[in-house]
C-alpha cells in the first residue's frame, strides 16, 4: 500500500480521468492534495482515510524476530572480512595515507 492514492483510486473517487478534473472535484469537495510535476493530483492515503471517515491506517507490525536472525546469521561473515586490506588485494597505483601522530 503506498502513501498516496493511485491514479485508479483517484478515478473511482472522482469520477474523473482527466487530472485538471479530478484536482477540482477534490477542491471543491475540500481534500488537501497537491500536484507533482506532471500536472496530476496526489492525495494522501491517511488525509483520504480520516476525510471519508475511516479511520487511522493500521500499519502492519514489523517481525523483529525474523529481522534480528538475519542480522546475527550476517555477524560471521562480517567479522571475517573485518581488518586491513592486504597489499596483494588493493588496486594498483593506490596509496594509502595515514594519520601523522
């Protein structure tokens, strides 16, 4: 679901194709939109919710369980090619300058 209505949900709220229609039926009937730069109305999903009194958007909840064993899976191999880049690996004619004390 994105944050904006999609120009087919625009159509079936309107009733309108046309752009500059659709921008003044949604005028006159008093939804805040704004217009990107191809000329067409974009409204947003949570002012069309609370304006046709639906409430507020129930995000889905993030599954942290599964986010947090990707993320110590990862921790391994990470730590294996933490450190220096060998000489033999880095790429000719680089110079490596470091911090004078």
């Amino acid at each position: 679901m994105t944050l904006v209505l999609s120009p087919e949900e625009l159509v079936s709220l309107t009733g309108y194709k046309q752009p500059a229609r659709q921008a003044k039926w949604l005028k006159t009937n008093g939804f805040k939109f704004i217009m990107n730069r191809f000329k067409q109305p974009k409204v947003d999903r949570a002012h069309y919710h609370a304006k046709m009194g639906l409430g507020k958007i129930k995000e889905p909840e993030p599954n942290w369980t599964a986010k947090q064993g990707a993320i110590n899976e990862q921790q391994p191999a990470r730590a294996r090619r933490a450190g220096p880049v060998p000489a033999s690996r880095q790429a000719p004619g680089l110079v490596l300058l470091q911090a004078s004390k």
